[in-house]
C-alpha cells in the first residue's frame, strides 16, 4: 500500500501588537498656573518595525475610585504618529481630578502619580 506523503501547511506566525514594543516615559507632571490642569510631560519611543498611531482612547488619567478626568489638549495634537525607531516627545493637559492620587495610562503603560 502507497499513502502520498502530503507536506503540512505551515501555520502562520501570528504579528505581534507593536504596542508591546513601545517605550513611555514621563518626566514632569504638574498644575497649571491656576490650578485647574493637570499638565504631564513625556516621550514614546517605538521599538517596533511599524508606525503607531497614539489616539485620545490610548490615553488616560483617573482616580483609583475611578473617576476620569477630560483630556484637555496635547502636543503634537491626538492622534500623532511615532514611527519605526522614532522617539516621540508630548504634553497633556486634563482637567484637574479631585484627591492626590491618579493613574496615568498610555497604551499598554500605567504610571502611578501622587499629587501634592
């Protein structure tokens, strides 16, 4: 008995998200003048072989009780782009939440800020 050999159909490798192959950092995050924004200051750096795009969904900043607070503005203004191997600086501006406590997240990165 002959049985043809048949070669398998090899699986495909599946894409990884290039979000995991980001970089954020953060280097100031502070109050406005009159005390009614809170402005954070950073850089994302894109690893990845790809362009990513940062859109206002990708970004938060809330209390732990979960209340969030309005972006107000960014620069670049949202969505920007970071291109492969770019580094990206930013500024955000939201309104100021209440409490002295609040969780910043870009993307796949979460940031713990205590407020004074």
């Amino acid at each position: 008995v002959s049985v043809p050999y048949k070669t398998p159909t090899p699986k495909p490798t599946p894409t990884p998200d290039p979000r995991t192959k980001l970089v954020v950092q953060i280097t100031q995050a502070y109050f406005n003048t009159e005390q009614t924004e809170m402005i954070i200051v950073g850089g994302v750096g894109n690893t990845s072989g790809v362009p990513v795009s940062i859109n206002a969904s990708d970004i938060s900043l809330g209390t732990p009780d979960g209340t969030f607070a309005a972006i107000r503005g960014s620069e670049p203004p949202l969505p920007f782009n970071v291109g492969p191997g770019q580094t990206q600086s930013f500024s955000l501006r939201f309104s100021r939440l209440p409490g002295a406590s609040a969780i910043l997240k870009v993307l796949l990165s979460s940031f713990q800020l205590n407020m004074q």
